[in-house]
C-alpha cells in the first residue's frame, strides 16, 4: 500500500480521536455547571421543592443542559474508532462489531431525552410544581436508570477483547477486565427506582456518583488505550505493505 | 432463466416430492396457510362481535351498497382468471400473451382499488368512518387490510411482469408464485364480501 | 475433515454465543413482561385514572424489579439484532440491506423497552401523584410499547426482500414469506392509537390476542432458522454449502418420525 494512502487514512482517524479532550473538557464543565449534579437533586423532594430547584440558578441549568444536549452524541465518532480497531481483531464474522455499533447509538439517545426533559422542566418555571415534579421524575429516571446500552457496550468491547487471539492483539488483555468491572459497578443504577433514600437512590454513591464518575474513567482509559491501537494498526499496515 | 431452468427450481426446492404435489413455489404456500389462518381468526372475531349486537350490526349493515360489493367481487374473480390465463400461456410459451394478460389483471385490480375507495369515501361523506360503530370498525378494517394484501399484489404483478418481459428470466416458479398470490387475496375478498355484505 | 469441522466449530463460537444469547434474551423479555411486571397482557386502555393508579400498586415490585433487569440487561437486544445484520450480509445482497436493518432495529430499542420502562418505573415510584398525571405515564407506557410498530415493519420489509433476491441459499424462502405475514400484522396494530376500547384496541382480540401468536410463530421461526444457518455457515462469501431446510421436508420427517 502507498504511504501516501495510508497517511490520509490515519490523520482522518487521529482528527476524530482528538476531539475527545475537548468533548471531556465540555462535558466536566457541563457537569459542574448544572446545579442539580453537586449535590444531585433528591428524590424525596417534593413537587414544590423541585419546582422551586427549577426556579434558582435558571441560567446554569440551562446552559449546562444546552451543552450537554448538543455534546452528548459527540461521543460516537470515538466510538466508531473503537468499533473500526474491532477490523484489526481475529474475530472470524463482524458479528461483535455489529454489537458495538448497534448499542452505540442507544447510550447518546437515552442520555440526549434526559436533558430534553430537564430543559423542558426549566423552559417554563411557573408551570404548575405536579408537571415540573413529573418531568423531572422523567430527567432523572432516563439518566439515572437508563443504562441498558452502556453495560452492553462496556461487556461487548470486553468480550471482543478476550477473544483477539493473536501475538500481538488490538487491546491489552486487561481492558476487558476493566469494561467487565465498570459494566458491573453501572449496574446498580439500572434498580434506582427501588430506592428514595440510600446508595442506591438516583442521588446516592452508588447510582450517581460510582456509575458516573465510572464513566468518566472509561472516557480518559478507552482514549488511552485507543491511542496506542491506533499506532499498532497503523505499524500493522506498513508492516504488511 | 429459462423454462428449463424453472422447472429445475421446483425439483430442487424439497426433491421431487414436493414439485408434484404443489405448483409453483412450495414455500409461498406457507404465507397462504398462515395468512389463512390469520384471517380466519379476523372472521372469527368479527362473526363472534355480530352474535353479541345482532340488531347494531343488521342497522349498520344497510349503509353498504349491494351492488357495489357484486361489482367489485367480478371485477377480482375476474382478474383471477386473467392471471390463470396468464399463467397458462407462460406454460405454453406464448410469453407476449402471458404479459398482456397480466396487464388486465393488474387493471382489474386497479378498478377494484379505485371502487373500493369511492365506496370508502361515500361512506365517511355519508358519517360512516372507522370509529362510528363497531360494525364500521369492523368493515374498515377488513376491507383496510386486504387492500394493503391488494396493494402487495401490485407489486407481486410488477415483478411478474418485469419476468416475463425478459427472454433470459422467465422463472415459471416466480410466475406462478405470483399468482398464488393473487388468487389468495381474491379468495379472501370473496369470503369478506360475503360476511359483510352479504349475510344479514 | 473432522479436524476441520472442529476448527470450524471453533471459529464458529461468536455466532453460536450470539445465538444463544438472543434465545436468553427473547426468554428473560418473554418472563419480565408476562410474568414478572405482568405488562404483559397490556392493562386495559379504558381504566380511568384511580383505576390506573391501582394497576401501578398492584404491580409495584413486579415492575421496579422486572424492569430494573430490563434496564440492565436489554442492551442485548442488540445481539440478536447483530446476528441477522451478519446473516444479511452473507448473503449476496447489497450491504444496504445489512447496515439499514442494523440501524432500524437499533433504533427499535427505544419504544422497544426504553419508554416503557422509564414511564412505568416513574409511575409506580411515586404513588402519591395525581391520578391524572399516573393515568399519563401509562398510556405513555402502553402506547409507545405497542403502537410504535413502524420500525420494525420496515425492518422486516428489509430483511423479507433480502432473503427474497437473496442467492447463497442463507435463509428460505417460506421464512420471506412468513416475514410478510409479520409486517402485515405490524400494519394491523396501527389503530391501536385511535381505539380505547373493541378489537383493534392494543389489548384486543385483533390487536394483541392474534398479532402476538403470529409474532411468537415468526420469533420461534426465525430463531430455529438462525440456528440451521449457522451450523450450515461456512464464513465465506459466497452460495453457502448446503441449501436451506425446506419446510414441507422437516415436516414429512416429523411426521414420519411420529408414525415410525
């Protein structure tokens, strides 16, 4: 293969690449800005306290929701890295590669609702406090317990990890490891809904801040990790032309 | 494809065995099994809503036109024929005539099409619409779902057609996979004409 | 040769655990909705609101705990959906097929479990809300479980005229044709969205007591296809080694098997 073919090929890839520290950048802003996040709000909180939650620091829970509606999906481009570094693996079908790309979409779409609802609930703040409660009831429960399709992806990256069976594989062998512990420590979010008070609620340890902080620490490893598989397919390739 | 090669598919297709006992494609009557079933629990169901509101059912009933209903059942028993024909020629060989035979049937088809939807209009300008009663909801439903079965034979015609158009296609297993087809849902149409416009 | 067939096996382990795991999934979604959050039969559309906030307190557990596993586990959905986008692309159709039946049934998810679970979840979370606001979340539930069937008509339109023009043999022909049975049902739950109460209502006679046998037949169906698929799968390129089970012959030996 001509040099020239190959460098296109990879200065397209390392473009997408970088924009993950300017996206993690956006996001931890996001995340410090949006009032309802330190502490996150209770779901013990009656309609008249949510709707008075909604009615303090409008601005930052707009701006915050603004930028994490346009900036959530910015993730899927990495993703599709990922999935492409899937090519290099000695899987025998694509059958895995489509998983990752099937459950890709799901994570940014479930995510995106849940800041419609919290920009919905700050859009009119004298709406009446039943409908500001139930819409923040919606914001919190899709963020908090919508997580099917992050716990797909963490065990489907894992599982295509564990089955790379060559000398020299794609990914060390320790990130399937790691995806199988964030898949596990992301599960009990998914039962938030059983619990008002405690670890487990929406604004507890457990399901906010393990599960969310767990994602963050995906972001920086998988970047990581992306980075010298990009470099291995790229030797890869040279070593084969 | 030639004849040779068609008559080749329906040996392959389950041995011998099954090319005797089914014409055409063996497998398209698995769809008119199923979907004969299905329908049939349609009937069933309706019928089973007209033993509970006889006397609702018979006043609704009078908004239909006798008439219409005749005129459309020709028009598609005799588009099945028109099919048949076509069919029989493709057997025979007389490609030229197989498709102007397949070009009436699509236009009888179209005529049914055309009445039923004059009729449907008809009747909503007349306040009959799929929500005011439940023999309507009934009779728009049915007659709804086997125009959506008519509008796929259409298509199934259109890719009949587009066979026979060329020498070097021409799979008679295709051909008369299509007309099954058709044939299904004209014999569907005549089992809802006669529990909806004819039983009283 | 037995050698090779092994090796075969082997290399065959994604598609066989892909297999598996979508007989799993259909299984743990089958019990979740029947018999855990017993969603499934649907609650009547024509509850009024105090009578919707009972179904919610009837079923508190049930859906806190049956969806919760939902919530975890359903992103493997997409399992099932990666193993039929592989059995489109094996076959000698455009991979248009392939990635808009990958990107329909993915879409699929989201009125597929994803509104019903977090309508549901909110509503039995707060028990004191207005009866109105409850009667909200479960026609919001319901509704956008059942009505929202164009995704998956179109999916199956897609996948029926892959396996239609299809030529290496990967799927039969009377399974196309099944499809089309399915994608008509798809169409007959539409006025689903129009009636509280009779037939077409979403838990009628018409709209769930035939519609969910015919998909159950058409799920079975395929299952047991992508199974025969993979064993006869030789994951290459072209017309596959062995042509697809013929129906009529399964059933001349199921018969012959039932007489001997």
């Amino acid at each position: 293969m001509p040099p020239g073919e190959v460098s296109t090929s990879r200065v397209g890839e390392r473009i997408i690449y970088w924009t993950w520290v300017p996206l993690f950048a956006i996001w931890i802003t996001a995340f410090l800005l949006f009032p309802g996040f330190i502490p996150p709000v209770s779901p013990r909180a009656s309609a008249a306290e949510v709707a008075e939650f909604y009615r303090q620091d409008l601005s930052r829970i707009r701006y915050s929701m603004i930028l994490f509606n346009w900036f959530g999906v910015a993730l899927i481009p990495i993703l599709m890295l990922i999935a492409e570094r899937m090519r290099g693996m000695a899987h025998r079908t694509p059958v895995l590669r489509f998983c990752v790309i099937g459950v890709a979409g799901g994570a940014p779409i479930a995510f995106l609702t849940s800041t419609v609802f919290w920009l919905v609930a700050a859009f009119r703040p004298d709406r009446s406090p039943d409908l500001t409660l139930l819409t923040n009831d919606l914001a919190w429960v899709t963020f908090t317990c919508g997580v099917p399709f992050l716990i797909a992806l963490y065990l489907f990256i894992a599982l295509a990890v564990a089955w790379d069976d060559q000398p020299r594989p794609v990914f060390p062998r320790w990130i399937a490891w790691f995806n199988v512990v964030i898949a596990l420590v992301t599960v009990p979010a998914a039962f938030a809904g059983l619990a008002k008070r405690g670890v487990f609620a929406w604004d507890g340890l457990v399901s906010f801040w393990v599960k969310n902080v767990a994602i963050a620490v995906w972001i920086v490893v998988m970047a990581w990790s992306l980075r010298s598989a990009m470099a291995r397919d790229g030797e890869v390739i040279e070593a084969g032309a | 494809m030639t004849a040779v090669d068609g008559l080749a598919d329906d040996a392959a297709v389950g041995g011998d065995d099954a090319a005797r006992r089914f014409p055409g494609d063996p497998d398209m009557w698995i769809f008119v099994v199923v979907e004969s079933l299905v329908f049939t629990s349609y009937f069933c169901i309706y019928l089973y809503a007209r033993t509970q509101h006889e006397q609702a059912f018979l006043a609704a009933q009078s908004a239909l036109t006798m008439w219409v209903g005749i005129l459309e059942t020709i028009l598609l028993l005799t588009s099945s024929w028109a099919i048949a024909r076509c069919v029989q020629c493709t057997r025979a060989g007389s490609y030229a005539a197989a498709r102007q035979f397949a070009f009436v049937t699509a236009g009888l088809g179209a005529a049914f099409f055309a009445l039923k939807i004059a009729e449907w209009v008809h009747l909503i300008r007349d306040g009959y619409s799929f929500g005011s009663s439940d023999f309507m909801q009934h009779f728009f439903f049915l007659t709804g779902i086997h125009a959506a079965h008519l509008v796929i034979g259409f298509v199934a015609l259109g890719v009949l057609v587009y066979e026979l158009s060329d020498p070097r296609r021409r799979s008679h297993k295709t051909i008369e996979t299509c007309s099954t087809y058709w044939h299904t849902v004209d014999l569907f149409w005549v089992v809802i004409f006669a529990m909806l416009y004819v039983v009283r | 040769m037995t050698q090779e067939r092994g090796k075969l096996r082997g290399a065959k382990r994604e598609l066989w655990l892909a297999w598996y795991v979508t007989v799993a999934f259909y299984g743990l979604y089958s019990v979740v909705f029947f018999a855990l959050a017993r969603a499934q039969p649907p609650g009547r559309p024509w509850l009024d609101p105090g009578q919707t906030v009972a179904w919610f307190a009837d079923r508190h557990w049930g859906l806190l705990i049956g969806f919760g596993l939902i919530f975890v586990l359903g992103g493997f959905s997409a399992v099932a959906l990666a193993l039929i986008t592989y059995s489109i692309r094996r076959m000698s159709v455009s991979p248009a097929y392939a990635y808009s039946y990958l990107i329909l049934y993915a879409i699929a998810a989201i009125p597929g479990f994803m509104f019903i679970c977090v309508a549901m979840t909110c509503g039995v979370m707060r028990p004191d809300l207005s009866p109105v606001t409850t009667q909200w979340l479960y026609d919001l539930g319901f509704l956008s479980f059942v009505g929202t069937m164009g995704v998956f008509l179109v999916g199956s339109l897609i996948w029926m005229v892959a396996i239609l023009i299809d030529e290496n043999g990967v799927l039969p022909r009377w399974f196309g044709y099944l499809s089309l049975v399915n994608a008509l049902t798809e169409v007959v739950i539409a006025p689903s969205w129009i009636f509280q109460r009779g037939v077409l209502a979403y838990n009628g006679a018409i709209g769930f007591w035939v519609n969910v046998p015919v998909f159950g037949l058409y799920t079975v169906a395929f299952i047991l296809l992508l199974r025969d698929f993979i064993r006869r799968d030789d994951l290459g390129t072209g017309p596959l080694p062995m042509p697809p089970p013929d129906v009529w012959g399964h059933a001349k030996r199921a018969v012959e098997a039932v007489g001997a």
